[in-house]
C-alpha cells in the first residue's frame, strides 16, 4: 500500500526539481514563467488551501498583473520566480480599479524562496496591507501545507503532480546555442516492444493432437497474438499479465476468469486501472459476465486473442511447468521459450 510519507517524497522531491528549473533560469536571466507554469501551481494551490483559483491571464503571458484568482473568497495570486521590491511595485502599479474592488487579498507565488526582507515604500506596503509573512507564498510554504492534507487530497496532489512534472521540466528547459531543447516529445514515448517468436517446436510437439495445427500453424497464430500485444501499451500489458496470473480458472473457450470485486481490491493500491481495463476491453482480451448466480459475482473473462482452440490452456500449462512466464510472455512478448 502507498502511505503518506511515500506520497509527501514524491510530491517534494518533483516540486524541489521545478524549482530548480526555475533557479537555473534566473540566472540565466530568464524569469519569465509561461500560462502553462501558472495552470500547474494553480492545481495545487487550489487543492492545498481549498481555492477556486481562475486563470485571469490566458491571452497573455508574463505581464505584470494578477494571475490567478477566486472571486468568491476574493484572493488573488501574481506567479513568479521572484518576489523582489522591483516585481512587487510593478505588480501592485499594473493592478486595475476593477481589479482591487474584486480581491481584497492580493498576494505573490514564488517558485522559489521567498527573500529575507522586502523594502517596500511605507505609503504602499500599508496602501496594500503587505505583509512579507503572508502576502509571499514561496515553495516551502506550500510544501509544509501539503504534508497535513486528507489522504484522498494528498493523492490528488501526488496524481497530478507525478503526471505534469515532466511536462512543466521540459517546458522550463533553455534551448542550446542552435536552439535544440534537451527534452524531446520522442524521448518520452513509449517505445514499440519488438515480439521474439521460437519455432514453436519444443512447444507444439507435446500437445499437436489437441492443438491439430503444426508447429508452422502456431508460429503464424502467436505472430498474430504478438501483433496484438505490440498495441497495448506496457503498463496495460503488465495489468493483463497480472490478470492471468490471479485467475481463477481456465476452462476452455471462455479464457480465464477472476471475481470483478476481488479484482477491484487487490489493485486499490495501484492508483487507477480503469484505463488499462477500458483498453483491454476494447481490444477484445477482457468480457464482464452476467451474475452466475443469487450471489450476484459477476467475472472477468480474460483470452490472448489466440484463433487456435486451447492455445491459452497449454500456454497456461506450459507456464505452470516453469517452461517460461506470463511476464515474459505477454509484457515482453517474448515467445522464444516456446
């Protein structure tokens, strides 16, 4: 089971990464943070201090203003690498009449720390009610905020920041003198697993009568399988794997079967398989049955996809004898044991 202190690491460590981009950048001199950094700590403020922050700027990008809003509890938010006096007075400057008479507390999101001291102009700092404690919001202070959250929010947390790090980490990256960026949109696609397929000799001559194929016959039709498998995606084949090897039974046409309520439970842990289930449903390899009885279970049916009768029993067989694994079989698509 995931606990909270596992939660809390992931969310710092990702965080403390931003923040580093953002470091790097300053002192290349670009401070500048685009609507995409501000939608991504928009997420979390909300969902750490219980806001309905808006975006107030989507047609524009790093100008002095307010960034983010929540008209009902009236507080608004600029996003920043700095919060020095020159960012501050330009900011508060840039703010509309209408503006002051929607928020009443205005404050500033460093991502970053927060300085020691701001020497801001006496009239302005109580025009504006400043105060440095509060009115700055840098890093750490939305981390210590974090830690105490519900589980169910936490996850939240944890879920959308584990998703969108490496997104925002790449939208922060400075481009090399010939304006190549080290992070590409193809270093982080799933790669296309390539099948390995044996002649299939060692495992059709046992079985050939029940299979009534030869060993050429079932070479094609697991090249098939393996063209099936090649378009899941990895994680969704490591589910299908899993799947098997907790069915309960194999009996013949109908595939494997495991209880859809003992399913649910043993994967709570996992963060989320209804994608993997909708694409596997999809795809032919998973059925839901009707209730088999007054006790009201209702299965998962689970198959390979194999034209050849029995095929998935002797395969499950093969692999009960420690000939090769599900594992291997179906995430690796290496049949070169067979």
């Amino acid at each position: 089971m995931i606990t909270r202190g596992y939660l809390i690491g992931e969310i710092v460590d990702n965080l403390t990464a931003v923040r580093a981009d953002v470091e790097q950048r300053a002192r290349l001199g670009l401070t500048d943070l685009n609507k995409f950094s501000e939608d991504f700590f928009k997420f979390i403020l909300n969902k750490t201090y219980g806001y309905d922050l808006r975006s107030l700027n989507a047609d524009r990008s790093n100008e002095p203003g307010l960034d983010l809003g929540d008209r009902k509890q009236r507080v608004a938010f600029q996003v920043t690498s700095r919060a020095n006096k020159e960012k501050i007075e330009t900011t508060y400057a840039k703010i509309t009449d209408e503006q002051r008479q929607q928020y009443d507390d205005i404050r500033f999101f460093v991502v970053g720390w927060k300085q020691n001291s701001v020497s801001l102009d006496e009239s302005l700092r109580e025009a504006v009610g400043f105060d440095l404690k509060t009115t700055v919001v840098d890093l750490n202070d939305l981390l210590m905020a974090i830690v105490p959250l519900e589980i169910d929010q936490l996850r939240e947390v944890y879920d959308y920041v584990s998703k969108e790090t490496v997104r925002i980490r790449a939208e922060l990256e400075v481009p090399d003198e010939d304006g190549r960026y080290k992070t590409t949109l193809a270093d982080k696609l799933e790669k296309r697993q390539s099948p390995q397929i044996s002649d299939c000799v060692r495992f059709q001559g046992p079985h050939s009568e029940v299979l009534g194929k030869t060993a050429t016959e079932v070479r094609a039709d697991i090249e098939t399988m393996s063209r099936h498998l090649q378009r899941l995606p990895r994680l969704t084949r490591e589910f299908l794997a899993y799947m098997v090897e907790r069915a309960e039974e194999n009996d013949g046409d109908e595939g494997w079967r495991i209880n859809a309520d003992k399913l649910q439970r043993l994967t709570a842990g996992h963060g989320g398989t209804d994608g993997d289930i909708r694409i596997l449903r999809e795809d032919g390899y998973i059925w839901l049955t009707d209730p088999e009885d007054e006790t009201g279970a209702v299965y998962w049916r689970i198959n390979l996809r194999s034209n050849i009768d029995y095929l998935d029993n002797i395969l499950g067989s093969y692999v009960e004898q420690g000939h090769t694994t599900w594992q291997k079989i179906i995430v690796s698509i290496d049949f070169s044991d067979l």
